[in-house]
C-alpha cells in the first residue's frame, strides 16, 4: 500500500473568532491528541463550523493560536496544511468519473498522473468501492457518493481529516451504517479526525473524545462515558441524551457523595463540590422507577401520558416536582394514562449540575 498516515494532534490555544460584531468562537482552548476521533457536537449556530475550517486555514482567529502537530499553522493558509476536509455536500465534480474525482486534489497538488490515479484507486479500494472508477458520481446512490468525498480525503494523506456533518443528507439506517465505516477507517489507519455534528447519537457512537459547544464556548470536553453520566451543566445533561432537571435539596456531605431529598425522597450522588442548600439534580428518563402502589414513597405523581414503543413505555407523569419524563423498559407491566403512582430513582443516572 502506497498511502501513508502521519497523525497529526491539534491544539486551540485561546482562540477567538468574530465576524463583524458577531463572535463565531470565543476564548475557546482545547487539545486533540493525535489518531484520535474527536466530535465537536452543539447545536445549529454554536460554532463548530468556523471551528472546523480554522483548522483546515479556510478562516483565521482574530486572536490566539492553532497547532497542528506541534507547528504552528495560525496564520498558514489552507493550501500550506496536511488536513483534508469532508463536506456536508460531497462537492463532487458531475462530469469526472469516480476516479477522477478521487485523483483531483492530488494532481491540482502536483502528483504525477498515472501516481494520482493508482493513490485514487487505492483510496476507492479503503471505501469499498474499488470497482466503481469509472463511473459518474450520479450512478451512485448517496452513501455510495459519500464515500468518494471521503476517498477523496483520504488520498491526501492528512495529518488530520476533517467531516462537517458528513452524514446529513443521508438516511437514517444509512446513517448508522456510513458512521461505523468512518470510524472502522479512522482506527484502521491510526487518523486524527476532527468530526462535527449535532446528532448526540451519532457523537457517542463514534468518538474517542466529545467537546460540547454552545454559544461560542466549550460546555465540557470529554469522552462519551463521562458526557452522559457526569454532564457538568444542565445544558450539557438535557443535550447529550435527555434528563429532567429537578429542583433538589443537599442535605448533607459524607466523603465524595451527598445526601440529597428529592421531593421526600432521599439518593445519594457524588457531590461534585456542591455546597448544602438547593441544587440542580438531572435525571435520567430511565432513572425514575414507577410505582403502581402510590404509597411505596413519599413522591407521588399522575401519569398523565403513556406511549408504548414497542423496547420501552414513556410516560409523562404529574408531579410534585413537576413534570416528569420517564422511560420505563418494563413493556409487561405497564401503568395506565391517568394512574396515581409512587416514584423512585435508580442512582445510576442522576448527576448535580449547575443550573
Ligand atoms: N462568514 C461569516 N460571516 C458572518 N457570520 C458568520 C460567518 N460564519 C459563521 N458566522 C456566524 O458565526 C456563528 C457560528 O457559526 P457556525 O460556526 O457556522 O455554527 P455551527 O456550524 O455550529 O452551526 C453563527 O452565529 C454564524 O451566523
Ligand atoms: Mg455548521
């Protein structure tokens, strides 16, 4: 095999980004450690994007400073960097052929022909598409043409390859599918991959490292595993997978755990530097157990909608706490629209945030 992967790691020291009055990226810090994936996840506006294509040199910080591979590339353009880039659009040429297309980026760099093609052939082959050359990118279905951009990509031997939304304009069990390839690739060749998306699914389905965007800042960095069991925020708790943020009180501290009444009824979590008085507890749909005898606790409810999907039941139910989203696995025992329940929670799902 011709085509040869250096990893390269990437690191935002401070980096702002404005345009005009509007700060894209503001104050944001953060390392990607070299053949790693790593997702950068928030919603619409937060500014994954500009993030995105400041690494690639597509735009420049108006202040701080980038390193890729331990150089610093702050002011280099794209055309100087190892970093390929995988849009939302493919962006493929209608007229080349497959191999053409793949071959592209590699003779506009210099790369002799015949080379250029045995590399695209090559990068087809990574994709699973090494029979497909000679056709026009519209005799492929979507996936298929997703995976020429990413060959594309790929050909160039980045240090560090980066996907925005590369699986938008696919459908839903494509999307699973085409996720997993990607990531089967990323740790098959050792890349860093720099991967954004606003699908909390897909972010915890394929990352090594997750950093949580909103509002121009990073709301926590970390790996899937820590994002859903120990959110920092409410933001980040309500974002990544669903909670109920409930009004609680910390009692007491004992060693790294707090004692903590919900509505009567008493749990303990790890108190994450939270002080005695009122606090912020997410839950978990899944870490509210229902009751059908109302007297079994001191929190009671009303169920006051109940869905059945076939793996789980979720219901909302009225309570004291006010309402709450539950889901419940329990599909044999299910408790009916208008029920007086008792409720209870798993330990294992709820987290102190900040409000
Ligand atoms: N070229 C630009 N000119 C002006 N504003 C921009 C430009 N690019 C992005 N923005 C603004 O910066 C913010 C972040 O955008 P973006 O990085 O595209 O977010 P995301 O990819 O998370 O949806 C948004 O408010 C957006 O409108
Ligand atoms: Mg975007």
């Amino acid at each position: 095999m011709s085509l040869d992967y250096k990893a390269g790691s990437v690191v935002f020291n401070k980096v702002s980004k404005r345009f005009g009055q509007v700060s894209a990226i503001d104050n944001v810090s953060f390392t990607i450690e070299a053949g790693q994936l790593v997702t950068l996840l928030g919603p619409s506006g937060c500014g994954k994007t500009t993030t995105l294509r400041m690494i690639a040199g597509l735009e420049h910080p108006t202040e701080g400073q980038i390193l890729i591979g331990d150089k610093d590339v702050t002011r280099l353009p794209a055309t100087d960097r190892d970093v390929s880039m995988v849009f939302q659009s493919y962006a493929l040429f209608p007229h080349m052929s497959v191999a053409e297309n793949v071959a592209y980026g590699l003779m506009v760099s210099g790369t002799a022909k015949a080379e250029a093609i045995d590399k695209a052939l090559e990068g087809l082959q990574l994709v699973g598409l090494a029979e497909y050359g000679n056709r026009l990118p519209s005799e492929l279905s979507g996936g298929q043409q997703q995976r020429v951009a990413v060959a594309r990509a790929l050909v160039l031997e980045p240090e560090v390859l980066l996907l925005d939304e590369p699986l938008s304009n696919l459908d839903a069990k494509l999307r699973r599918y085409v996720r997993e390839e990607i990531r089967d690739l990323q740790q098959q060749l050792g890349l860093t991959a720099v991967y954004v998306t606003h699908d909390q699914e897909e972010a915890l389905a394929v990352s090594d490292q997750i950093i949580v965007m909103n509002k121009s800042v990073i709301a926590q960095q970390g790996t899937p595993r820590e994002l859903y069991e120990q959110p920092v925020s409410a933001f980040v708790a309500d974002f990544i997978g669903d909670a109920n943020l409930i009004k609680a009180e910390l009692q007491s501290r004992e060693g790294d755990f707090a004692r903590i009444d919900v509505g009567g009824v008493n749990v303990q979590v790890p108190h994450r530097e939270q002080q005695s008085g009122a606090v912020t507890l997410a839950v978990r749909p899944d870490a509210v157990i229902l009751h059908a005898d109302p007297e079994v606790t001191a929190l009671t409810g009303q169920v006051t909608h109940a869905s059945y999907l076939g793996n789980q039941i979720q219901y909302t139910v009225d309570s004291e706490l006010g309402e709450l989203f539950v889901i419940d696995y329990r599909v044999d025992q299910p408790v009916a629209r208008g029920s007086s329940v008792a409720l209870d929670f798993n330990n294992r799902g709820l987290a102190l945030v900040a409000a």
